[in-house]
C-alpha cells in the first residue's frame, strides 16, 4: 500500500506530482479523472480570482487521453474578461502530451434576495441527508490504492452500478498537499463517478469510460460532502450519456453531463 497523504504534490511553476491516490478503476496506471479535473479547476479559479470573479459558472474537460499516475502540468489562459464574466482556456500535459484540454466560465458574485415563489423554488434537496446515508465503499481492487481510498462514500439512493444511484462523497486526504481544496474542486472530485456509480452495463462486458465532463453550478456549494444522484442512459449506436444532480447539504448546488463511448470488451 501506498504512503500517499494527498492526490497531487505541488513541484512548483503548474508542475504537479500526483500519487497513487488518484489510480482509477479501468486501468492501474492511469489516473480517475476527478482528481486532475479538480487540480485543474484550482488553477482556473485562481485566474478568475485575480479578476475578482469568484462563482466558476461552467467548467467543460475534454479528456482526450489517459492521464498517467506520474508528473502533469497545469497552464490556463483567459480568452475573454468583461466585468462580470470571463471566459477561460485550460491545458494539461503529461509525458509530453496534452492529455486534457478545458473551458469555463467565471462570473462576479453579489447578493440578491430572491423573489418568493419562483417555480422550482425553494431548490430541492439531496434525496436523504448524509447522516442517514448508508456507508459504502467503491468495489474497486483491494489490493492497490486508488480513488476508492482517496474518497469516502455514502449511498443515499439505489445501489452501486446499478442503475440510477445517489451517493455523497467527501475527500479523505487533501488534493494538494498543504492546501485546502475549494467547493468547485471538491464537486469535480466527486462529479466525474456520476458514470460510474448510475451504470447500467456490466463492467466485465463493457467499457464505457467518459470522453468529457461538464459541471454548471448555480451557487457555490458549501462543506466537505457532495452528493451526485446520477443516472446512465445507453443508446442504441454505442454512446450513451451519465447527468447528475449535485447537491450539498442544503439543497441543489448544479448539474453535470459525461459523454460516454460504449465498447464491448476484448
């Protein structure tokens, strides 16, 4: 077992070394897409930040390779900036290559009352509170760390990989060692298994590993447990689509979407 205390150890200048902790469940050299999701969201934040723009609206990853267990680098670029929305362009490299490419939207914050009722209002909440969840554990391998060590799980609604599933998820260590992660950070983390805990397909028979991921948040999320109630629909030509709601313990936070290229095994 790994000695690992974060995801990612910060190497200085976008330069990361991620751990162990970040192994996902498809193959064992390469990294879940949360976690570098997440780092990756960090860096963004820290642009809108210098703009003054703290409410990350939008955050789309276009994940066009494996991202190996070994150093990344992170660089963001801010295509557009007005006074309340900026939009911005992400990169992240590994042995060489892009292995993920992003965009997302940042928008001023400030307080506005809200008009009583708006339909849709009062925000609907997580299906049942995270204290009267039952604990679980990702069935991943035992016998390597990984993502299900990374994070602690508790079932809210359905069952693992069985269909529609709702499940809280909190960070056991930190992302970056010495660092505190952000909502944004922690939503990605959790996000990013919307595929894995709603599927419907038999992992021995199938691959169905998610091209992308798309977060909208309309208000910022508040504590350390995210709750995704995802569901896994499959379509007729070999795609198929994961969406969730994400929630925290007040009431809903956003939405996500994953991409999902559906093949049958060797």
């Amino acid at each position: 077992m790994s000695s690992a205390e974060s995801a990612f150890v910060d190497l200085g200048n976008g330069a990361y070394r991620a751990t162990a902790l970040t192994r996902g469940p498809w193959n064992p050299e390469h990294q879940h897409a949360g976690p570098p999701i997440a780092l990756v969201a960090g860096a963004i934040e820290r642009a809108a930040a210098e703009l003054e723009l703290r409410h990350v609206a939008r955050l789309t990853a276009n994940l066009l390779r494996p991202i190996p267990i070994d150093e990344v680098t992170v660089a963001v670029q801010t295509e557009y900036a007005g006074r309340n929305v900026a939009h911005f362009a992400a990169q992240l490299h590994a042995g060489g290559k892009e292995v993920a490419r992003f965009t997302a939207v940042a928008q001023r914050e400030s307080a506005m009352g809200v008009p009583d009722g708006l339909p849709g209002h009062p925000l609907p909440r997580a299906p049942l509170p995270v204290e009267e969840s039952d604990v679980a554990r990702f069935p991943f391998s035992r016998e390597s760390i990984g993502y299900q060590d990374f994070i602690e799980a508790r079932v809210a609604r359905g069952t693992f990989f069985r269909g529609p599933c709702a499940v809280w998820l909190r960070m056991r260590f930190p992302l970056v060692a010495g660092q505190q992660p952000s909502a944004l950070q922690r939503v990605a983390v959790a996000a990013d298994s919307g595929n894995g805990i709603s599927s419907v397909l038999d992992f021995k028979r199938f691959v169905f590993v998610n091209s992308d991921l798309t977060i909208n948040l309309l208000r910022r999320p508040q504590g350390e447990w995210i709750c995704v109630d995802a569901q896994t629909l499959v379509g007729p030509d070999g795609n198929g689509l994961a969406e969730a709601r994400i929630f925290d313990a007040q009431c809903l936070a956003g939405r996500s979407t994953q991409s999902l290229p559906i093949r049958m095994r060797d």
